[in-house]
C-alpha cells in the first residue's frame, strides 16, 4: 500500500469512528485545501451514502470572495448540508481587522464564533482539518482532542490513544474534537488532491492579482473595504496562495504555479512554513498553545 | 529536496524513538529533518533565535529544539508527552513517535510503540546500557514491535572506537534474547555531525552496515505478516436506502474476496461476500489497511461491534481472558474493579477478577501484587460481561489489544494486551468413572506426565524423545511419542503456520497429552512450540506436576548446519515463510524443568539425563 492510500484508510476510519460515536457531529469547513481534502474523504468514507454529518463555516465576512462562491458551488456539487454562523453581535459592533487589529479580530470573528455555533447546533464532536506538521505545538495533538466546559483544551485532560482504539465517551456539556487528517503534511495533501482530482479554490493558484506589500508581506486587495494608505495603490502581481483565511490576514506568496503539477513542485522546494503566511502565530513562541487554550482551533 | 520524488509506490514506516534524557534523541530526529530539508527557513530562524538565548553563542544552532513541543516542556528542558514527526525520502515517507524516556512516562511510550512498527532505541556510546534501555525494549517487546535499531550515538566522544560500538552491540543482543524481537540492527553515530546518518561516516571505516537513513528505508516491517486471517471489525452499518445495507469498516488482518464465504462473530452466522464497494467503484478483493464497505449476500443482523472473519478461522469469543494490563491512572487498580472495555468497535463491561503477578519492566521478572500502580504492567485475568471477538494480541494488535475506561470518569485508565483464553470448562464436573487415572496409573507402576520438549527444528527433539522412549520401555513403563511432524499429517493436517495455526497446534497437542496421562501413560511431545504463552498454557491445561518442560537448546547457527529436513536452506532461500528462528520468533522457556545443551553432549546422554530426572523426581514407580 502506498502512503498516501495508507493516509486514507486512516483518515476513513477516524471518520467513521467519529459517526458512530458521537450523537451530533459536525464537519468543520474553512474552505481551504485542507477542509477540501476532508470533504473528499468524508465522500468516501460512507458512499454510497451521503456523510452523516453537516459542514459548519464560520464566516468571518472577510473571506475571499472566490472562496464563499466555491463553497457554495461545492455544497451544491456533493448534496451536503451546510450551516453557516457569524458572530453576528460581533459584526454589528464594527469588529474588524482594520479597526479592532489582528488579535480581537481573530478572537471575536473566528474563536467566539466558533463557540457560539458549536453551542447552538448541541455538536458533541466537531471534525476538523488540522494537521500536526502545521505547528510545533500540534505535534503532540490528539486525534481525538478532549474539550471540557466551555471548549476548553486542558493539556493535562488529553487522553492516551494506544492503537486506533479512541475513548469517545463523554459527559453533557463535555465535546471532542476529531483531526481526521493529523498525519498529513502539506506535501501529501497537494499530492492526494492532485491524485484524486479534488476541486480546490483557484487562489491557490498563481494568478495576476491586485496586491499591497505591507510589514513585508504581499496582501491581496480583495475588495473595497481594504484601506488603503494615502499615496497607495494595488498593484497587480503574480502570486498565489498556500493557505486561505480572511484576506487582510493572508500573506500572498509570490510564485508564477499555476497547476498542480506545478503548486507540487513548488511545494517540494518550498523554503518557508506555510503558517509563515499566517500572521495569528508569528510574534511569540507557544502563542498557538495559547490560542487553543482559549478554544481557538 | 529534489531528491523527492512523487512515486506513488513510497511507502509509509511508522517508527518509535526512545532514549534516556541527553543520549542525543531529539538531536537524532533534528537531524533527521535538517538533513531531508524539512526544516523550513522562518523555522530555521526561530530556533537559532532560542538556541542563542539557551547556549549565549551566536553562531550555535540546537537542533532538538526543532522537535521541543509544549511550552511547558520548552521551560522544563525535557520531552514529557508523545509528539508526532513527518518527513520524507525518495522511498518512503516517515511518521516518527517521539517518546520520552522517564519513568513515570511508561504510559506514553507504550501509546507510541503500539502504533509504530519499528523502534529506534538512543545508546549513548560512553554511557552503554542503561537500566531504562533495558525498560524500553520490554515496553517495545511487550507492545508487540518487532524489529528495533539499537543507534550507538555519540560515538564522536569515544573516538570512534570499533571496540565501544561491538561491546555494547554484544551486550544489547545478550540482553534481548528474553525478548521477542526479530531483528536487530546496531548503527553507531554521531547525530550531532551527522556521522552515518545520512552519510558513511569518513571516522569510522571499520563499519560497513547501513547508514541510519538507508536502513530505515529499507526494512521489510511486513515480513511476519504471512497467512493471516481475514479480520474486519464493522464500524458502521451503510444504509443510504432501502435497497442497500453494507458494514463499513477497515480490514485489520488478511485479505477477502468477492465470492468468499465469511463468519460474522460473535453470532457465528455465515454469509458470502456480494460486493466490496468503494467511492472508485466495486473492488473484487480487499487486503489489510484497506477502508470498505462489504455487502452480503443474504439478510444477517449485523451492527458496529460484530467482526466479520475467515470461515477456517473465527475469533475467540471467550468471556474470560488472561492479559498484559498496562495502567496508567494515578490512583492504583485491584482486583475487583469495573470499567468498560473498547476492544476494535465493540465495548462492553469488564471486570479484573485476579492480578497473576506484576511484571519488572527492567527485567522482565515476574513479582507477586495484589495491585497495580500507575504506569505498571501486570499479568491479569479479565472477566467480559459478554462475548467480544478477539485474537490474541500476538496474532493481531487491533484484534487483542483494548482500553479501559473508567464508568464514571471516563478516563482511559488502561491498556490491555490479550495473552491467552481462560478456559472456563474447569467448573464443568466430570462424570466419575469407576475405573479412574490412579487406578490405571498404579496398574503400569508409573505416574503419568508429560515431557514436554521444545526447540528449534533440528535441535534434536525427536532424536532424544525416540531414545528416551526405547529406555523407558526397556524398564517396562508405558509410553507415547506426540512428535510435532507426525500430528501435523492428521489431527493437524488443517492447520498451517501461522501464529494462529500454531497455537491450534498446540492446544490439540495439549488436550489429547492430558488424555493420554488420564489413560496413565508417560507421553513425550516434541513440538518446536515456540510461544512461551502457550507453552503455559499447555501446563495449565494438565494436573500439577504433570507438565514437565524440557528445553532442547541447540544454536541457531548448530541447527542450520544440521539442517536435516534442508528447511532452513528452503527458508533463507524465501521459499518458506514463518520459519521459527529466521523470521518467526522463537520464545524460550524461563523455568524449564530440565535444560539441556546439546552441543556439550551425545543425543544419547541427553536422553539419558532426562530418564535420570524422571526416576530422581519419582515418575517411575507409582
Ligand atoms: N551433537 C549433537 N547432535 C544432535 C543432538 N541431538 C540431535 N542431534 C543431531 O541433530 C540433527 C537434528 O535432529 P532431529 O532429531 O531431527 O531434530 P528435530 O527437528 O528437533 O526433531 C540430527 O542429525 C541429530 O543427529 C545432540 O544432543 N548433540
């Protein structure tokens, strides 16, 4: 069996254990190659039914417009149930990257949300597309991650997982999360999406698009609601995308890839993590930790 | 990293490392990933960063802190929890499970060793073997890994020397001949400058193995996956509509095709497979590893917790079984105590009814307890409050391997590894015959027993049970030879070589010697029974005293030059797989009643030793 197809057969299992286990599971769905791997294998993993689950977004509002309209066209495409929240409350008090700065943003509009959602659907297990290679501190992430009250993840909680055998018992007000695709790397994700033909958003790929460089970094001008500072215009580059989130705090990277023949062989000689176009875990070592403490992904 | 290449036949190695705190383990993976060209440049920065603030020189890049996970560990200086590492070569890709060494951490090593299928064990060349080296080899045994490289690091701080490297690789090899690997490999480095890491090492030409990264390419972990048979625990029953009903599930051992008969345990009912259905399409036949939907043939009440099997080989459904208890809960465990237990995809409540004896994991000696405390390893008996299919954990991990998970808390408090069924049929009273075993016994002036002689094929069994049976009946006894080839053309000619088979093997083998002493013979087996556990189990089977182990001890090396069936020619040759001694394990015996070395004598005085045990013991007159 080839790695990847090994991969697979893991990521199914988990996936199926995850089905019969829980009451109320949900499919987290950030539209990003990594939810869209998870969604392939969710296919796969009950065909010829349809996953037994529904996919929650939590929409931001600043998502890249290209990928609320993949989304939407996937939903379609697969006959999945999609729930969509947004920290409305949040909203109407004008939180935003620009005015409130990364931190709140990625607080309000991502982490509060995401509690919000998982306490208004009742979800007793939430599948999501992280992976261990993302981050140090994800390298000692369960499969099944243990939340107690209020989300939270205690290091001192977590469960030993001897074989495959997950303990997924838990009480009333008590949730896992589920990592399905923890023993992926990037690499092995643009391979299985290449092998398997899976649709991904098009900013992965290289493409002229209006940028800024700000802090060094290539932002995308997605939309009107991006200031811009006097004297300052977008610029159209080639670039593209490793990893998506809302676009004020997605570095571009510059790259003339425009298939996946060519985003594999980028990646194989890739030189910088792609967390580094993420800009929540740059400044202090463990401020992921921290974030997932708090209930952040 | 050009060097990678996107074949799809790269296979995955899962592989565990362990090591004492400083023998160079995080090193050793930092150096692992720096030399694959894993370490990504703001990574790369990062670390130098911390590694000058921890060091106070500029120019010092530490490479374990690559691999340091949790702040908490960062602040302690040490590892504590398992992390999990990836990286890549042109042949295969890597999951590595980095485990700590301290004691109080067994939990954690055990929880990497049983999903890896190779471990590295950290020597740290100036220091040599080390009491938790010794722990974590048991630990890794014990876990059911197989193959283990013994990497003598820091050889930069002994010179170099050849002399270091062969004492300590010679006194690993002595130490783990009580364990139960099949292959060691011993790799001196230099982790820090990469000395035979990736590259021959200029410092040391004395050594020509493999280099630390080509080895780990290259091991065959599959070897011993001969002739299983076919497993797949259900999951999840697939019912889109009415017109189909499949068990979704993941094969864990064998391989089935459509067409074949299957038993769905623990019902027992028989079914033929209709349909392996995949995302891609039907498939005619679906191997071990491999995630299916199976469709029926027939209507059967099957849900998540039935295992769908062979016909030839069904699970055990024993409710009662002997099991390696590894627990892993602060406040210690006694007989008595119930949990609910996950074994594949069925749970059901359990119970320990008796802790035989805990186990030294340094040495892997027997104590006797009354409870375990955490991050102990105890042989328990374990009662199910209903059936669940299982194997033993030596013929399938995910078949004999559970958790337990405390009814309140829900914690995993346990691990457990199955060892053998307890047979219940004890309770069953006998019908009193009036002609009993003393009766026939005392007619033949002997008391019944049975030799049991084990040992390599070719160690000379059968040579010594024919001589040792022409003395007895020369005095008058009565007596009867089970030799291991003559069953095996009748009561066992159903059977193969797989563990499984074997084991069959050997209950038979046990049930008709027990027989045999009833109807009062002296009976001599000779039987390679290369499985200490059933080899116990065969005592248990027979009346105390009855059960006399004697070992045939002859050396590999003695046997294959013997060699008289030209088996092991036909076995390193690859004709024949599971061949004890070349790539199936053979256990031997702790506490034989007798053990003979037959390289210091004739067959005929080693025949003659045991006749004279036989008469000291009392065994000739009634
Ligand atoms: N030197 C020596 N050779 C022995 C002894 N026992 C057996 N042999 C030889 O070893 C070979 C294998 O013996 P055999 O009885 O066929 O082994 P089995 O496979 O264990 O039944 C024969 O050639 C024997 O003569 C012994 O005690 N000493």
């Amino acid at each position: 069996m080839d790695h990847l197809s090994n991969l697979e057969a893991e990521s199914i299992y988990i996936l199926r254990e995850v089905a019969a286990s829980f009451e109320r599971p949900i499919m987290m769905y950030s539209i990003g190659k990594d939810s869209s791997v998870l969604l392939h294998l969710a296919q796969k993993a009950f065909f010829p039914s349809l996953p037994p689950f529904p996919i929650l977004h939590i929409d931001t509002s600043w998502k890249f417009r290209e990928m609320i309209a993949f989304r939407d066209q996937r939903v379609a495409e697969t006959g999945m149930k999609l729930l969509v929240h947004r920290n409305e409350d949040a909203l109407a008090r004008g939180v935003s990257v620009f005015s409130h700065g990364s931190g709140v943003h990625t607080d309000e509009l991502k982490t509060v949300a995401l509690r919000q959602a998982l306490d208004h659907y009742k979800v007793d297990c939430a599948i999501g597309g992280a992976r261990r290679d993302e981050e140090r501190s994800r390298a000692k992430e369960r499969i099944m991650s243990f939340r107690g009250q209020h989300h939270r993840w205690d290091p001192k909680r977590q469960r030993p997982e001897l074989w495959q055998t997950f303990n997924t018992r838990i009480t009333p007000g008590e949730s896992v999360r589920a990592f399905p695709i923890s023993n992926w790397t990037e690499l092995d994700i643009w391979q299985y999406i290449k092998r398997e033909a899976i649709p991904v958003v098009p900013l992965y790929f290289a493409k002229l698009r209006p940028t800024v460089i700000r802090d060094g970094q290539i932002l995308m001008v997605d939309d009107e609601r991006f200031p811009l500072a006097p004297g300052e215009t977008p610029e159209m580059r080639m670039v593209r995308f490793r990893t998506l989130g809302c676009y004020p705090l997605t570095a571009a990277i510059e790259s003339t890839a425009s298939t996946i023949t060519e985003v594999v062989q980028e990646t194989l000689s890739a030189r910088t993590s792609e967390r580094a176009g993420r800009i929540i875990d740059y400044d202090k070592p463990g401020s992921m930790e921290q974030k997932k403490i708090e209930g952040y992904f | 990293m050009s060097h990678v290449t996107l074949d799809s036949e790269r296979t995955l190695l899962r592989f565990l490392t362990c090591g004492s705190v400083d023998d160079g383990k995080s090193t050793l993976i930092g150096r692992l990933l720096y030399d694959a060209q894993l370490i990504y440049e703001d990574q790369l920065l990062g670390i130098s960063k911390e590694s000058q603030r921890k060091l106070g020189d500029a120019a010092a890049l530490d490479l374990s802190l690559l691999v340091d996970g949790l702040q908490a560990e960062r602040e302690q200086g040490i590892t504590i929890d398992v992390a999990y590492r990836f990286f890549s070569t042109a042949k295969r890709r890597f999951i590595v499970a980095d485990t700590p060494g301290h004691e109080q951490y067994t939990r954690n090593m055990a929880t990497g060793a049983s999903t890896a299928e190779l471990a590295v064990l950290l020597v740290d060349a100036r220091k040599g073997l080390l009491v938790q080296t010794h722990r974590h080899s048991c630990i890794a045994s014990l876990l059911g890994i197989r193959h283990v490289v013994l990497a003598v690091n820091k050889m930069d701080l002994v010179e170099f020397s050849e002399d270091v490297f062969r004492t300590i690789e010679a006194q690993y090899r002595e130490f783990a001949k009580k364990l139960h690997f099949t292959s060691i490999t011993a790799i001196p480095l230099s982790a820090l400058n990469g000395d035979n890491v990736f590259r021959h090492s200029p410092n040391m030409p004395w050594y020509q193995g493999s280099t630390f990264m080509t080895f780990l390419e290259d091991v065959n972990v599959n070897a011993d996956a001969y002739e299983e048979p076919f497993r797949m625990p259900v999951q999840w029953v697939n019912r889109p509509h009415q017109d189909f009903r499949g068990f979704s599930g993941t094969v864990v051992g064998g391989s089935i095709n459509v067409g074949d008969a299957i038993s769905i345990q623990p019902m027992g009912t028989n079914a033929v497979v209709a349909r392996i259905v995949q995302f891609t399409g039907d498939k005619s036949v679906a191997h071990r590893g491999e995630a299916v939907t199976i469709v029926l043939d027939r209507e059967v009440d099957v849900s998540r917790g039935a295992v769908l099997c062979g016909t030839a080989h069904g699970t055990s459904n024993a409710s009662r079984v002997e099991a390696h208890i590894l627990w892993m809960h602060e406040t210690a465990v006694q007989p008595g105590r119930q949990f609910l237990c996950k074994l594949g995809t069925s749970t059901v409540p359990a119970v320990i009814t008796k802790i035989t004896h805990k186990i030294d994991v340094n040495t892997m000696s027997a104590t006797h307890t009354d409870q375990l405390e955490m991050n102990e390893i105890g042989v328990c008996v374990v009662q199910f409050e209903s059936p669940i299919p299982h194997d033993l954990y030596s013929a399938n991990r995910h078949m004999g391997g559970f958790i337990f998970i405390d009814r309140i808390s829900n914690e995993t408090v346990a691990a457990g590894m199955i060892l053998s069924d307890v047979s219940q049929s004890r309770n069953i009273t006998w019908q009193q015959l009036d002609v009993d075993k003393s009766t026939r016994a005392a007619l033949k002036n002997q008391k019944p027993c049975v030799l049991w002689l084990t040992g390599l094929s070719g160690a000379g069994k059968s040579t010594i049970a024919n001589l040792v049976e022409r003395a007895l009946t020369a005095e008058g006894k009565h007596t009867y030879i089970l030799d291991g080839d003559n069953i095996r053309h009748g009561l066992s000619s159903d059977l193969g070589f797989a563990a499984t088979d074997r084991i069959e093997n050997i209950r038979r083998v046990s049930e008709v010697s027990r027989l045999l002493t009833d109807a009062g013979m002296i009976v001599i087996v000779s039987l390679i029974s290369p499985f200490q556990s059933e080899r116990e189990r065969a005592r248990r089977t027979l009346v105390e005293g009855e059960f006399i182990e004697i070992f045939i001890d002859t050396p590999l090396e003695e046997c294959e030059r013997r060699d008289p069936k030209g088996l092991y020619r036909r076995a390193r040759a690859g004709e024949i797989r599971g061949m004890t001694g070349i790539d199936a394990p053979y256990e031997a015996p702790r506490n034989p009643e007798l053990h003979i070395q037959t390289v210091q004598h004739t067959p005929e005085s080693s025949a003659l030793m045991i006749v004279e045990w036989l008469r000291d013991h009392g065994y000739l007159q009634a």
